[in-house]
C-alpha cells in the first residue's frame, strides 16, 4: 500500500520524475493492477466485477453501483467511487492524481479521466504532474467525453458526449465542445 505522503506529492501538481527512487513503490503497484485488470475484464457478472475492481482500489465498492466491462485504468489506488454509480464500458481511467466520484454519478461508454499529464519543457517530458478530478453528486458525463487533471465536474452538472472538459464545470451547468463551455444552467 502506498502511503499517503507519496499519493499527495503524486497529486500535488508539481513534477514527479520517473527516476525519483519513490517511483519504485507506484510501479510495484502500477504492475500489480496490469495484472489484475486481465481479470477484472473477463468478469461474468456485475457482482464479480464490483469485487475485483474493489480489490485493485483497494475499497469496497458499494452494491448500488454497476460498472460495465471493459474499464481500464494504470493504477487504481488513487480511485474513490461512490454509492449508486453507473460507469458504462471503455472506461479509461488514469489515476496517479486521483480520481473521486461522489454518489448518483452517471458516466457514458467510452470516458476518459485523466489525472495526470507530463511537462512541457522536453527535459522534463518524462515526469508526471498529478492533479485530482473530483466528479461532484449527481454529474452525468456524457460518452467519450475526456476529463483532464485538476478538473471539478459540479453537482447535477452535465457534460455532453463527446466533449473535453479543460476548466472546473460549476454546480448545475451544462457544458459542450471542445474545449467545453457552458451551454446552458439548470
């Protein structure tokens, strides 16, 4: 298990080289999960699906919340999902920033979190920068819609299909597009 002080230097927003001996201990856990996540995809039933998945996170997953194959994610330590949650198929979830979905979240076949990122500066490319997504109560994302590192999905908020969320969404919005922009209130 990792411990808390390496996850929040992971999710800090400050560069993470791949060299840096701590690295050691995410790639133990990164190879653990690519292990098991062969055997989270071959699942037969929601049920069987729900306790690998708990077993990769770490966290019991709640009875309420169906999750379809395949999902796909490099870590799965830095995953917090909630009660009475939908994750529909080709899910892709990269978590070494963290990733946490509250309660009565839907998400669409085909939707990208992606918590972490890399550099600019092409001496610095093969560092990590870790920022959270928080995906609030209530949030429907949309199919293949990609939520970027740092982003906050807001309460009731919706995204549309397809759309790449690049700033936070507040509370009881719709956005759309790419990047994406409020469309409309609720």
């Amino acid at each position: 298990m990792m411990n808390r002080a390496l996850f929040e230097r992971m999710s800090s927003g400050i560069p993470f080289r791949l060299d840096d001996p701590a690295f050691q201990q995410i790639n133990e856990l990164k190879d653990r999960t690519l292990s098991l996540i062969a055997q989270l995809n071959t699942s037969t039933d929601v049920n069987q699906f729900r306790e690998r998945l708990s077993d990769i996170i770490g966290t019991k997953i709640d009875e309420s919340t169906i999750i379809f194959a395949p999902l796909h994610t490099n870590f799965g330590r830095h995953i917090s999902i909630g009660k009475n949650i939908f994750i529909n198929h080709a899910c892709s979830f990269l978590d070494l920033g963290g990733i946490t979905i509250e309660d009565n979240v839907l998400i669409g076949p085909k939707v990208n979190l992606v918590s972490e990122n890399h550099p600019i500066d092409p001496t610095q490319r093969k560092s990590l920068i870790g920022k959270p997504i928080l995906i609030k109560k209530n949030a429907w994302i949309g199919a293949a819609a990609t939520i970027l590192p740092g982003i906050t999905v807001g309460e009731n908020s919706i995204v549309a299909a397809g759309s790449i969320v690049t700033k936070d969404v507040p509370d009881n919005t719709v956005v759309a597009g790419n990047p994406a922009k409020q469309i409309k209130s609720l």
